[in-house]
C-alpha cells in the first residue's frame, strides 16, 4: 500500500486545526485503530482456534485471566476490565459457575452487589490456558526488545487513559 500522507497525522500542536486529513491521506498502514484492530482480531482469532481444543471460549478466558489476577471484583468491573458486554458477561459467569470456576457472593453491605472470585479448578483451567496466550504475546512481539515493548506498552496505557469511561 502506497504512503501518500506527507503531513503530520496528529495535528493538535498545528496551527491549521480546520483542514482534516482524509483517510487516503493518512493511508490504512498510519492509522492506529486500524492497525489495533487489525492486530487484536488476529491475536483473538488464533487464541480462539486454539481453545477450542480445551473446551474453553474467549470470553471465559478473558474472565478469567483477570480474575487470576485479583482477590474479588464486582460483575460491572469484570466486564470492564474483559472487555465483555455485561449480557454476555452474565451469560459467561453461569456457564464458570456451572463448570466451578468461579464463585459469585452477594456483598454482605450490599446484597444487590455481587462479587466475582475464581476457584482453585478455575485457576487450574487458566494455568493450562496461560501457556497459549503468553505464546502468542511471544510470537507478537517477536525481534521487538524490552525498551521498545516497554515504551509501546507505556504509549497503550497513555490511550488507555484518553478513551476510557471508567476509572478502572
């Protein structure tokens, strides 16, 4: 794909805030949703096939990846931190508890609030997960070294900051 922008995409310190660069301007390869997305459906893609053959789906993985990384988190929290709508959130939460994954408690301040821990047979089923996610971060980032996959996290989490609608 031919380059064609010749300007500076983030035009914010420019004077001229008024003319937009076009998509074509900017080109696919420069726009960074695109590339996320492009990057995040493939790494999904891949973990997806793979955890078909350990009876497992995203959504649950993504639940409990957080969950393995946290003492106790509240329903609305844990679709956040997934990145899971809170229908399927629900739906995924019934299906963990069905298999003994996890535990839901109703908050004993608050019974309407519910928070969400993992079991040790949901630890177990990431710990087997774990080993096919960190290898496709590996494969990811492959002949990138530490400062630069230090400073692209560090850029992420700067973005993080400027989109997200939570404080979590």
């Amino acid at each position: 794909m031919e380059e064609r922008f010749s300007g500076g995409i983030l035009r914010s310190n420019r004077q001229d805030d008024t003319i937009v660069p076009s998509l074509g301007e900017i080109g696919l390869n420069n726009f960074a949703p695109y590339l996320m997305n492009r990057l995040m459906a493939r790494y999904n893609a891949n973990l997806a096939e793979e955890l078909k053959h350990m009876d497992m789906t995203t959504a649950k993985v993504r639940t409990l990846a957080v969950l393995s990384v946290t003492s106790s988190v509240t329903i609305n929290e844990l679709s956040v931190f997934a990145v899971i709508e809170q229908s399927t959130m629900s739906r995924t939460l019934d299906s963990l508890e069905e298999q003994g994954f996890i535990r839901r408690q109703a908050r004993a301040e608050d019974m309407r609030v519910r928070d969400v821990t993992i079991t040790e047979e949901g630890r177990a089923a990431f710990d087997r997960v774990w080993p096919t996610m960190y290898g496709f971060l590996l494969q990811m980032f492959d002949g990138i070294d530490e400062d630069e996959h230090r400073a692209f996290v560090g850029t992420l989490q700067k973005i993080l900051r400027n989109v997200r609608k939570h404080d979590i």
